[in-house]
C-alpha cells in the first residue's frame, strides 16, 4: 500500500524551504553543478507537493510553487498548480482533487490547458475594435471607391459621429444600444448624414462578421431592427432640391455665359447642353468622346449608377468640343491649370460670378422663382426635366435615360436592354436649339443675334 503522508498545516507549510529537512526527497536535479529541488508532500491529496528551489538574492526561503504528480493515461505528469504563497494550501488542495477527477473523467488537465491558451490567443487576435475594424474595411474597399474623396468621405464620417463613442468598443461587444447611441444625438438634425453613418457602420460589422471577429445579427441593420427604434427618415426629412433655372430663361442665361472665357465656363456649358451631372463633365476625358460617330461615352466607374451612359453631341457641343484646346500631358477635356481634374467650386464659381455680375449692374439674378435662391449648375439638370415634360412629346423614360436615371420600374427595367440612342440624339439636338434660341413674348431670335 502506498505510504500515507502525514497532512502538514498551514504554519508547517509557512516554514517548508528548500534544504534536507524532514520530509524533503530530493527527486530530481536542476542541471549538473545546480543545487537540487526539493519537493515536500503536504498530505490531504496524494502527490501534492510544494516545490521550493534554493535561496537566491538573500531570499532565505526561495521560490515555492505547488505541484501534482500524477499519472495520465500511463504516463507520469508533473502538473503546476501556481505559486505560493499566491495559491494557499487550501487552494492546492482544491485543484488538485478538481484535476485528479478531471484525470478519472478521461480529461488531460495539462492538454486542457493547452487548448484554452491557444483559444485565448486566438480570441484575443480576434478582438479588434470598431476603430480597428473600420480601418482594414476601408483599406480592402477603397478600390471600389468611385474617387478618392468619396472614401475620405466615408473615413471622416465615421471618424466624426462614430468613433468617439464606439471607435475603442471591440466589434464582437457592439450592441444595439451602441447604434442608437451613436445615431441618436443626429437622426433628427442630420438626417442624410445620420443615415449614410448608419449604412456604413452596418457595412463594417458585416464585415466583421465575415471575418469572424464578431457574431450575430448586425445591430446597425435596419430592417426589424432600428426601424422600431428610431423615426422613419422618409417622414422625417423633406427633399432638397437643387436651385434650377426655368427652362424659358435657358437662353438668357447661355447669352451671359458666353461672354466668359476660362475652362470652368467652356465646361458648364457643356453640362448644360448634355445634362450631365457637374463630375461627369469635369472627369471627361478625350478618349471618352467620339468626335465621328457624334457621341461621349461615360465609363461605368464614373456614372452614379455604376452603368456605362452614352450621351449624343448636338451640333452645338460638337463645336463646341471641336473649338477646345488640347494640353499637353494631360488627357482631361476640361483640364486645370495644372493638368488635373477641374474642381467643383470651379464651375459653382461661373455662375456666381455671372449672378454677381447682374447684380453690380442693376439687373436682377438667375435664381430658382419656387426656393427664391440663386441657382446652382446641378439644377440645369432640372431645367431640362421640366422642358422635355412641359415642351415635349418624348415619353418619360426617355428624358430619364438622357439623365442617366435608374428605371424605378424594376419590371420595365428587366425587359429595357437598349438605350434608346435614337431618340435621345433628336432630343439633345431639340434641347440644343431651343437653350440657343431666345423665348420672350413669343419671338424667335437665334442666340449670335442676341448676344450681339
């Protein structure tokens, strides 16, 4: 029968050391010319020993930690069990009948703890924060980013609202109360802004979810979630619309801006007589356009819709086009001073200069007669709308497909393959004469005359 040992107590075990004492085996040695280790047996579960190593920097009793020598599965283990005094006797004890039923239930206490470290690295490589998170989304999407600013758009959004209030939260703790958290405080003031953080706060947890960083349903998603929680944004936010011209003062207008020079000027007439949209002008470049075949091809990648859009060239965007310089080293139509690509304010500033103008001379500017405010270059896009509805017989989809709109009708849009060229190239040309015709009290006047 195996020796019982002797249950030591709590002040016995305060005084056990390294050395031959009673009670001390000197079972195994540290290395040759090192001093062995002792192992003294406690008692109360056998092969629970308090291991001590010799005295070192006038520490008279040397490090002591608790051992279980045990077998597993045939094979002798010397399990550690922690430091003393950190680890009372009591709390040896504890573990070492925890660990010695583990052993009898067929559980490897030692691989057990091998696992739950390894988990434990892995869960902790796996804990990154919404800052954190946000971070590598936008760096494995910027591609797909239309421009630059739109990404540095998306970065400051969420830099601005998001990350001070979950930015440091690991993504797999976000919750929903998180969300609202973040969106509340601008969902009523903000709400295009508040949205669009909504979108791409829901976009970064999914991708943490499919990285594996986090689990569940997306809190920030919208539907059968925080749709119960905060206001419907369609009855909360009225549309802004873009100050536009009326279509009969199209004329007047291109009469005042045709006495302006500079590439900023060139390019919103352009944008006028195609109505397109103030980037797509500004990016054109001279391989997008075909002077023979009368025709400007935008690339999917720089329409709103992600869709190849053809524009027909009027007889006057051709002279126009045709009459433009070409600068060296650069392949924009509209090119900046520099080279680059023209600015948005560039051409913003043409029709402010032209209203200025007007209204350093007395005469009254260009506004939009339904906001009472002074128009902007998007809102030609308007005045072409409202002139194919109201001077017209073209049907609707055609106009739309001049705007390079999306078809809302999802059914019509399956079966519309075409682009309608045809009829959008008679209506371009329409729109050409009538913004180079005058429209006052019922007399036709060829814009040169008017102008003169």
């Amino acid at each position: 029968m195996p020796k019982i040992v002797e249950e030591l107590s709590d002040a016995t075990v305060r005084k056990l050391k390294h050395g031959t004492i009673k009670g001390v085996r000197k079972t195994q040695m540290r290395s040759i010319g090192d001093p062995c280790t002792a192992y003294h047996s406690v008692g109360g579960v056998s092969g629970l020993l308090l291991q001590c190593r010799p005295p070192m920097h006038n520490n008279e009793l040397g490090a002591r930690s608790w051992i279980l020598r045990v077998k597993v599965g045939g094979k002798r283990r010397d399990i550690g069990l922690g430091g003393y005094p950190d680890v009372t006797l009591s709390k040896a004890r504890e573990l070492a009948r925890e660990y010695k039923e583990k052993i009898k239930g067929g559980i490897d206490p030692v691989e057990e703890k091998k696992k739950a470290k390894r988990r434990l690295i892995v869960s902790q490589a796996k804990m990154i924060t919404f800052n954190q998170a946000a971070e590598k989304f936008l760096a494995g999407k910027v591609r797909e980013f239309k421009n630059p600013k739109h990404a540095a758009q998306w970065g400051s959004t969420l830099n601005s609202y998001a990350s001070p209030i979950i930015g440091e939260i690991p993504v797999a703790e976000i919750e929903l109360n998180n969300i609202v958290q973040v969106l509340q405080p601008i969902w009523l003031e903000k709400t295009e802004t508040a949205k669009r953080l909504r979108g791409r706060i829901e976009s970064v947890l999914s991708w943490a979810t499919v990285g594996g960083f986090r689990s569940g349903l997306n809190p920030a998603r919208w539907k059968d979630n925080l749709e119960h929680v905060l206001q419907n944004p369609s009855k909360i936010t009225k549309v802004k619309r873009h100050s536009a011209l009326p279509y009969h003062q199209i004329n007047l207008f291109l009469g005042d801006l045709k006495k302006r020079t500079g590439t900023a000027a060139k390019a919103l007439e352009l944008l006028i007589l195609t109505a397109a949209r103030s980037g797509e002008v500004r990016g054109a470049t001279w391989e997008e356009i075909d002077l023979n075949q009368r025709l400007w091809t935008i690339p999917a990648e720089r329409m709103k819709a992600s869709k190849e859009h053809r524009v027909p060239l009027s007889d006057v965007a051709m002279a126009l086009l045709e009459g433009l310089p070409h600068m060296d080293g650069s392949d924009y139509v509209f090119p900046a001073p520099r080279g680059g690509e023209l600015s948005d304010m560039s051409i913003s500033a043409v029709v402010r200069r032209i209203n200025e103008s007007l209204i350093s001379d007395g005469e009254k500017e260009y506004i939009d007669p339904k906001s009472n405010r002074a128009i902007v270059p998007h809102g030609f896009r308007s005045t072409f709308r409202d002139w194919c509805a109201e001077q017209t017989n073209y049907p609707n989809v055609v106009a739309e497909m001049a705007l390079a709109h999306t078809i809302s009708n999802q059914v019509e849009a399956a079966y519309r393959r075409g682009d309608l060229i045809e009829k959008r190239t008679l209506l371009m040309q329409e729109w050409a004469n009538y913004c180079n015709t005058e429209h006052k009290s019922g007399k036709v006047v060829s814009i040169q005359e008017a102008v003169a």
